[in-house]
C-alpha cells in the first residue's frame, strides 16, 4: 500500500489493523463459544469456559491498547476515547455474562 500524501489523512500503524480485528470480531467469536457450553452439561465449568474469559480479557485489551496507544477510532471512525472502552468493556462483559447464564442453563 502507497502512503497518501493528503495530510489530513494519518497513516495507520500494521499492529492498529490487528488490534482493531480482535476487538470488532469478539462478540461473534464469544457467541459462538457460548453455543459451545450450551451443548456441554448443565452448570458445569471446563476448557471452553476459560477460554471465554481469557477472550473476553484480550478483546477488552485489544480496544484499550488500539484506543490509548495507537490512538485508534470507533467502528464510525471517529476518534475512539476511555469512554468508548469502558463502554466496550461493560457491554462486551454484561452480554457474554447473561449469555453464558443462559447457556449453562438449558441443554440444547
């Protein structure tokens, strides 16, 4: 890719585009491993549940490390602030938590 020379328009570092994946395509990710414990039985807690929450720990990482250090931007493109990450972050964890309770509550 060739650099732009319009000033108005920043270039994005390659780590940035890696950071932004991770945060933007967790929840589907997430919902998937949800619909995996539903499969499991009821009320039990194994390899798939720690690795729900490690997920959950890199993708909240990813947004606040692409939003602080690399000054990263919403999925609107704005410029992304500490607000958006805590909202990220209480979203992300308050959806997956009901999500999981569900899951471990019924059998598929």
């Amino acid at each position: 890719m060739v650099p732009s020379r319009d000033p108005s328009i920043a270039p994005s570092p390659s780590g940035n585009a890696l950071l932004r994946l991770v945060w933007m395509s967790a929840l589907p990710v997430v919902l998937l491993l949800i619909a995996l414990i539903a499969d499991s039985e009821r009320w039990t807690f194994g390899a798939t549940d720690i690795v729900l929450v490690v997920l959950l720990g890199a993708a909240i990482a990813a947004r606040a490390i692409d939003t602080l250090r690399f000054h990263g931007s919403t999925a609107d493109g704005e410029p992304s602030t500490r607000a958006h990450v805590v909202r990220y972050a209480a979203t992300l964890v308050s959806v997956s938590i009901a999500a999981w309770v569900v899951a471990q509550s019924v059998t598929i």
